[in-house]
C-alpha cells in the first residue's frame, strides 16, 4: 500500500512538472527541461534590469573555466587600461550568458538565449589603481554647455510660462516616451526653471556692475527751455496807466491818453551741462569691485544650480528605474504565486494535498496581487516626479530606457576626493567671494566718510525776441559759461558711517565661519558618499549570488512540494526569499548608481573643474 501511494505521489509530481513544461512551451520557445520550472522564478526587467539565469555550481565552474583562459593581468598592465563607465563584473547584471527580459511585456514574447561560458573576472575595487586620472563615468563636455542627445521633440514644453490648463483635456496624458539618463539632463538643463532664474540674476547682476562702472565717465547733461511770457504784473501796471491817465484827462477835459499794452517776450535757453566726481579715496572702485564681485557670486550660483540639477535628475531617474524594477520583481512574484496554486489544486484534487495547503497559495496570492498594486502606484509617481523636473509637456509621460546596471566607477582616493570638492565645489567660492562683497562695501562707506570733490562746467545760449518795438529793449542772442568746484566733506552723521562699517565687519566675519562650516560639510558629504559607493559595491555582488541561491531554493522546495516530500510552507517562504533577493539586488544596483552620482555632486566639476561648460 505505501509503495502504491509513493507510486500515486509520484506520478501526480510528474504531470504537474509536464504541464507546466507544456505551458510554458505553449506561452514561449522551449529550452532546457532543467530550467522549465525556474522560467517563472526569472525577474522580467528587459531595458530595467538585466539579470542572471545561471546557478551557482555553474556560475562557479565556469568562473573557473574563465579565469584559467583569462588570467588576471599584473598591475601595470590594469594601470594601463583605463575603467570603463560600466565594466563587466559579478556585479554588474549584464553578465555573458545573460537574457535582457523586458519589464512589462508578456512572457512568451521573450526569447531565452543559450547558456555561454560566463566570464567573471574578478572587480575592480574603487579605490583608485592609477592615480589622478579622471572619472570616465563624467560624459564628455558638449558644446554651449548644452548636451547633444536630441530628445523627443514631443518633450518639448509649451513656450508660454503663463499658461494655465483649465479642461481636463489639456493636462491628460496622451503619450508615453522612452529616455535615456543623458536625455533626461539635457531636457533638465534645457527646461529647467531654476537654471532660468538662475540666467536672469545673472543678467540682473552684469546690468548692475555696469551701471557702477558708468561712474568712471562724466556726465554731459543738455537742456533747452523756449517760453513766452506775458506777465500778469505788467498787466495790473498797464491798467493802473490808464487810470492815472483817465484822472488826468477829467482835470482838463480833454481825451485820456492810451497806456502802453502788456507786451510778451519770446526767449530760448539752451544750456551744456558737464560733471565729473574726483575719486579721491577709491569709493569709485570699491562699488564696482563689490558690483564685480557680485557678478562672479551669481555665476557660481548657476555653477551650484546646474550641479544641484544633475544630481536631482539623476536621482529622479534611478528612482523612477527602482519603480520599474519593483513592479517587475512583484509581477514574477504574482506568477510564483499564481504557479503554487495551481499546484496545490493539482495535489488536492490527486488526494495527496490538503485544503490548507491551497488556502495559503490563495492567501499568499492575495498578498502579491496587493504589493503589485503598491508597486505600481510607486511607479506613475516617480513618472510624474520625473516629468516635473524635467518640466517636459504637460500631455507626456516618461519611462526610463537604460537598464539597471553599474552606472561606472569612481577612481579617486578618498583623500584626493577631499581635496577635489575642496578646490571644486562653488559653495565654498561663494562664501570667499561675499567675503570679498562685504570688504569692498565696507572699503565704500569708509570712503564715503572722507572728503568728496566734484567739478563741472557748463555752456549757456540765451536768445530773447520781445513784443516790444522800442529798438532800446533787451532781444538778441548770446552766450556765456560757468565753471565750478564743489567739496564736500561729512564732517558728523551721528555715528551712521561707523555702523555701517561695524555691520560689514560682521558679514565679513560670518562668511568665514560659514566658510569653516561648509569646509566640513563638503568633507562629510565627500565621505559619506564614498563609503555608501564601497559598501554599495560589494552589495552588488553579495546580492547577485543570493539570487541565484534563492532561485535554486525555490526549483528545489516545488519539486520537494511535487513530489509530496515538502510543504506549501517551504515553496512559500522560498518565493519570499526569492523577492527579497530580487529586491535587494535592485536596491544594491539603484543605491551604487545614487552613490556614484552624490559623489560626483560631492565633488563637482570633474574632471576639468568648469562647470559650466558641463551637462
């Protein structure tokens, strides 16, 4: 009886195993029967993620196999070869032998690839093997700062900053484009609205430092005044005349004498006005050398800004990878799911299972369905948050087409990064630079404490044609000048001077201690980075392993369960450790890739130090 039952319990484990190689060669081309069962397990993550279908024993014989073709070579020769944005490594999950699956297509459009030999040679550290070289994770520097990647023109945003959407139609998303990571900062620099601003207070600053280099030159002011006047007091005296002359004429009785009319009088005034001030004790210089300064302030802030994007950008880009990477991981773990129903149904309707047994399976369902559902709505935020920094067309949608691999290498020292982000970073500058602002003001107002000395001239016509006929009034034209000195010395202003003088010495002051404060937050930042990317590094690896672990885990606990000889419990548990796997692979790749890009912000300006000619 115990035979026939084994008989039974073996007999159902092999239908189950046929039919789900039967359906999986109906869904998508056949390969190997030993990887039958495992097609589920496989992360579909195409141009998102690229992964692995090898086991670990065969990982190991053939890393064997590779280093024994493939020996390493010596340290001169690894000098002389500079690293790659993306070398070949464990990991980096665009081994030989692996099959890019696509992330949100359906399985059976899939079409696995032979198992090659797989090369693993051994990575590369980050610490640096040939020192002071550059990053060659940096692209290289584009022309008018301005990367040439041409994005969709699709992408492009309305021009009208004003415009405001008010019809459901106007802000529904109509298409969805692919971009890489370059396109997304090219868009960035093109589109953003802080680097604009930015542009403008530059702008606003350069008007500013010309106004006060205006002072260098005199003024030459013109004026002309033409007017004529009939004076309502010679009337009143016209009148006074004739009444004078009426009383006369009463006396006598004769006829009173006409007075003279009002006459007007037509004049033109033209006049030549020249001043100059006499920079005595350098109040001149000091306004210009504060309004350069300025300039160079709001040039470093574009530096900061631009800086600032890339690394937002970058950010917002991995995210949105990590998104896609999730919901791919909890798609195969709904197909995981979905596979130990069917085959607890299978065993219970054999009689070898038990109604407990497909309970779980639901339950277990259930659970992926909902963490599917999370994922997904992970994924359309960071679209979105994407879109908004790219400030793109407000009917677009953004996916991201690099897949998830190691983004590069960084081949700096910690110390030779230090003392890059020290000579690199702009906040540092821009600290020096107020510094400078604040001694230039206060060099103004002391100045302006002093003797002032201001001369001009100017040059007057005055031409006069009255209404009177008598050949003796005044009328012609003529000329005449004037010259002038004026000093003027602020001999007592209460003490203003003094605490105008007192509050740049504290903005002096504050600058550098703010200096000091930022000197160690930039080390901090540096440091920071550098040993997230280290430990980021060797995740990598740790994690890839753990997937294939976790993977031959999962094809060993169903047959177990197939055969009768293992529980639900088992294959559940090992699907969740496959997820977790899958997940903390994903995460290792994101975290490195976020990890070069903060130290790269740490750092800035690699690897010719001028920013503003770099994406």
């Amino acid at each position: 009886m115990r035979v026939f039952r084994q008989i039974i319990v073996v007999g159902v484990g092999a239908a189950i195993t046929l039919g789900n190689a039967a359906q999986s060669a109906s869904a998508q081309s056949p390969t190997q029967s030993q990887d039958s069962l495992a097609r589920f397990n496989q992360l579909e993550l195409g141009q998102n993620v690229r992964s692995t279908s090898n086991t670990a024993a065969e990982s190991a014989s053939q890393a064997e196999q590779s280093i024994a073709l493939n020996p390493p070579t010596g340290p001169d020769e690894q000098a002389s070869k500079p690293q790659q944005a993306a070398p070949a490594s464990p990991s980096t999950l665009s081994q030989a032998g692996s099959t890019p699956l696509r992330g949100l297509e359906p399985t059976q459009t899939q079409q696995p690839s032979p198992n090659p030999p797989n090369n693993v040679p051994v990575p590369s550290s980050p610490v640096p093997i040939l020192r002071g070289t550059p990053n060659e994770s940096f692209p290289p520097l584009p022309p008018r700062g301005i990367l040439d990647t041409k994005p969709p023109t699709s992408l492009e945003p309305n021009p009208n900053p004003l415009l405001f959407p008010t019809n459901p139609e106007d802000v529904r998303i109509e298409q969805t484009e692919s971009i890489t990571l370059q396109q997304a900062i090219d868009l960035a620099r093109r589109n953003s609205q802080v680097l604009q601003i930015a542009g403008q207070q530059v702008e606003q600053s350069r008007s500013a430092l010309r106004e006060q280099q205006a002072a260098l030159y005199p003024d030459l002011n013109f004026q002309m005044d033409a007017s004529r006047s009939v004076t309502a007091g010679g009337e009143l005296g016209v009148r006074a005349q004739q009444r004078f002359n009426n009383s006369r004429a009463n006396g006598t009785g004769q006829p009173a004498e006409q007075a003279r009319q009002n006459l007007g009088n037509n004049s033109l005034n033209s006049t030549l006005q020249l001043n100059y001030d006499i920079d005595l004790f350098g109040r001149r210089r000091a306004n210009i050398r504060a309004a350069e300064e300025q300039l160079r302030l709001r040039e470093l802030d574009v530096e900061r800004q631009a800086e600032e994007l890339r690394f937002d950008t970058a950010e917002a880009y991995y995210n949105l990878q990590n998104s896609d990477g999730q919901v791919a991981i909890r798609q195969a773990s709904v197909r995981n799911a979905q596979q130990s129903l069917r085959d607890a149904e299978a065993l219970e309707r054999a009689g070898v299972g038990t109604r407990f047994a497909v309970l779980q399976a639901q339950a277990n369902l259930a659970n992926e369905v909902q963490q599917l559902s999370v994922a997904r709505r992970d994924q359309r935020v960071a679209q979105r948050r994407l879109a908004e920094i790219l400030n793109i067309s407000q009917s677009a949608n953004l996916t991201a087409a690099d897949p998830v691999e190691q983004a590069g290498s960084w081949r700096l020292s910690l110390e030779e990064s230090i003392v890059q982000a020290f000579r690199n970073r702009p906040e540092l500058e821009q600290q020096l630079v107020q510094r400078d602002i604040s001694k230039q003001q206060r060099r103004s107002i002391q100045a302006g404490r002093l003797p002032q000395l201001s001369v001009g001239g100017s040059y007057n016509v005055l031409g006069q044609d009255p209404d009177d006929p008598n050949p003796f009034a005044t009328r012609g034209w003529a000329d005449g000048y004037s010259i002038r000195a004026s000093l003027t010395w602020s001999i007592f202003d209460g003490g203003a001077a003094n605490a105008r003088v007192k509050q740049r010495d504290a903005d002096i002051a504050i600058a550098e201690s703010r200096f000091d404060q930022l000197r160690n937050q930039v080390r901090r930042e540096v440091e920071q980075a550098y040993f997230g990317l280290e430990s980021s590094f060797e995740n990598i690896e740790t994690s890839e392993a753990g997937v294939l672990q976790s993977r031959e885990a999962l094809r060993l606990a169903r047959l177990r369960f197939q055969a009768g000889v293992g529980t639900q419990t088992d294959v559940i548990q090992a699907e969740t450790d496959l997820t977790r796997a899958e997940r903390n692979r994903l995460s290792a790749i994101v975290t490195y890739n976020l990890g070069l890009s903060s130290l790269q912000r740490a750092v800035s300006n690699l690897p010719t130090n001028n920013l503003s000619d770099a994406p």
